[in-house]
C-alpha cells in the first residue's frame, strides 16, 4: 500500500472537512449544505493552493492589496469571496475577481457594488454584515436594520442578496456564542420569508476557527477558517 505524506495544510483541510461533517450529522444537517472556506490573509499563494489541492474550493479574502497581490499565482479551480472591511473606492479592483462580497456593511458600498458590476455586466452575490453582538469595534448592520436593508436591495439590478455574515465576538464564552449563531439563523429565516425572491437567500456565513463546529450545529451554510488550516498569523 502507498501512503502519500500529507502536507500539514492538506491534513489540516481533511480534518476540519471531518469535523465539519460529524458537527452536521449530529444535529441532523446534510454535510454538503455547509461549505469550508480558507481564509487567506498573511499566507503564501503556494500554501493557499495546497488546501486547494486537498479539495477546498473556497477561498476567502480580507485586504485587496493583498488579493491583487497574490490573485495570479491562485489556483483558479477555487472560487473567491470578499470577506473584509472595503472601501468604496476599491471595489473597482476585485469585482471581476471575487464571486461573492461577504461583507456589504453600508448601503453606500451596495450602490458602489452595483455600479462597478453594472460596468462590467455582472450579477455580484452578496452578503450583509450583521453586527450581532452590537459591538462597537465592528463594522455590519444591526439585526434591527436588516429587513429594511434587504428590501432596499432589491432595486439593484447587479447586486443579488444570497445571505447573512457575522463575525463571531472574539474570546466570548460558548453560549454567547450560541445564542448569537441562534439569532444569525433566526434573521435569515426573516429575510427569507420578506423577500420575494428568496430562493437566492439561503447562505449564512459564520463560525472561524475556534467556533466552526459550533457554527454548523446553528445552520452555517459558509464557514471561514483560517488559522485552522494555515496555523498561526505572523
Ligand atoms: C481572519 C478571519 C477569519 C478566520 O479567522 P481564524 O480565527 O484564523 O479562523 C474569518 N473571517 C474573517 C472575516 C476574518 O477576518
């Protein structure tokens, strides 16, 4: 029998793949609704096509410099989400490039969102942000606001709302956390009831590497791992 030797970042993928499945099947969910993205920021192209070669098809990035840095020595069988804080006046530089913007926090960057795609002629899937915890270091919108938000988006032609984002509050303790995801999950089925195009809106983005399992077991659809898979940031 040959064994090939697994790269850490391979054996890294193939046990979150697993952890993955086991957190779904133990709350009854099918495996295969629940997507794992390797999150990329401060990692070499040459590790990020590693996990890609394990079978991670999802990548995610935080800082457009470093995508337009890194984007050409990408393994392009993975497709690319936007996941970070983003200025209006970059979106012109990833909208061909990434499939999904995660992390739509403002109407303004919507409507920048929609005019660039509109130049292009592309249909851009989004995400809102969601500001679960209330914090006041974070960027999203508020629970409160997320009905009014997705209603409004619906009078953009190259924008199509596909979900929810969150970012899980840093250091809380398990059952914050829970009730946080419980609350994502909750907002969703919202939106999907208001929207009369909702069979687009079924991706809840959430859960990273200290709460992925978690994440699944409250109805993640994305979840974002990157210290996971590449070890620590520098
Ligand atoms: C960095 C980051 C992650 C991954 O965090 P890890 O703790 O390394 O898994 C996920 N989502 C966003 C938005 C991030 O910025």
């Amino acid at each position: 029998m040959s064994e090939k030797l697994l790269t850490d970042t391979a054996a890294n993928v193939a046990e979150a793949f697993e952890k993955i499945k086991a957190a779904a099947v133990l709350v009854g969910r099918d495996p295969s609704e629940i997507r794992l993205m390797a999150v990329t920021k401060t990692v070499s192209p040459d590790k990020i096509n590693e996990a890609v070669a394990a079978g991670c098809d999802l990548l995610g990035e935080n800082r457009v410099q470093e995508l337009l840095e890194k984007y050409e020595q990408y393994d392009k069988s993975a497709e690319i989400h936007f996941i970070g804080r983003l200025q209006t006046n970059k979106v012109k530089y990833i909208v061909d490039k990434v499939s999904m913007i995660e992390s739509v926090d403002s109407l303004k960057l919507a409507e920048e969102i929609e005019k660039r795609c509109a130049k292009i002629g592309k249909i851009m899937d989004v995400l809102l942000e969601v500001n679960i915890a209330e914090e006041e270091s974070k960027g999203g919108f508020s629970a409160k606001e997320i009905l009014e938000v997705s209603e409004k988006l619906k009078d953009f032609q190259h924008l199509r709302l596909r979900g929810l984002m969150t970012i899980g509050r840093f250091g809380a303790e398990i059952e914050e956390t829970r009730h946080y995801f419980e609350k994502m999950r909750h907002l969703l089925v919202d939106i999907k009831t208001k929207n009369i195009d909702n069979i687009y809106i079924n991706i809840l983005s959430m859960g990273m590497s200290a709460d992925y399992e978690l994440a699944v077991s409250e109805g993640a659809t994305i979840v974002r791992i990157g210290r996971g898979l590449f070890g620590a940031r520098k």
